[in-house]
C-alpha cells in the first residue's frame, strides 16, 4: 500500500533538489513550501511556512517545507509532509 507522506516528501524533494541552484540566487534563507512537486510559496521562517501549509492543505495536510541553502539541510520535523496536528 503506498504511503502517501512519503511519495509528498520524495516527489517534492527531488523537485525542489532540481531547481535549487536557481532558487539560491532569487529566494536564499527563505522556506519554500511545497506540495504535489510545485513550491506553493515562499516565507521568511519555518514556522510561517508550516503554518501556511496547515491552513492551505487543512484536509489533508501532505506538504513539506524545505530551506533555500546551497547546502542540503535536514529540518527534521519540518522536512517531512506531516499529518494534520497543531504545534
């Protein structure tokens, strides 16, 4: 049975991989958000993003936040589509 945090997080994080050198230059230190592969948007922290994400996806919750950096980053809870809780 497929998991469908898993594919959300996979799908968007290879998408978000391919554009990053890109992204860098327009959008460095932001936090993308992201879901079905397309950046839904772009914010200042994670918490914004994240707190987007839950208002926009309130159904069902699957999207994922990743910071703009050169680097690859592990935001370890905020890395990963999430079910649907507050924080």
């Amino acid at each position: 049975m497929p998991d469908p945090i898993r594919e959300q997080v996979l799908r968007n994080y290879e998408v978000f991989q391919e554009k990053l050198s890109s992204l860098v230059a327009t959008h460095g230190g932001k936090f993308a958000l992201m879901r079905d592969g397309e950046i839904v948007d772009f914010f200042d922290t994670v918490r914004d993003a994240y707190v987007a994400g839950q208002n926009l996806f309130e159904k069902d919750a699957l999207f994922s936040v990743q910071e703009v950096v050169g680097t690859p980053v592990d935001l370890g809870f905020f890395s990963h589509a999430l079910p649907q809780q507050p924080i």
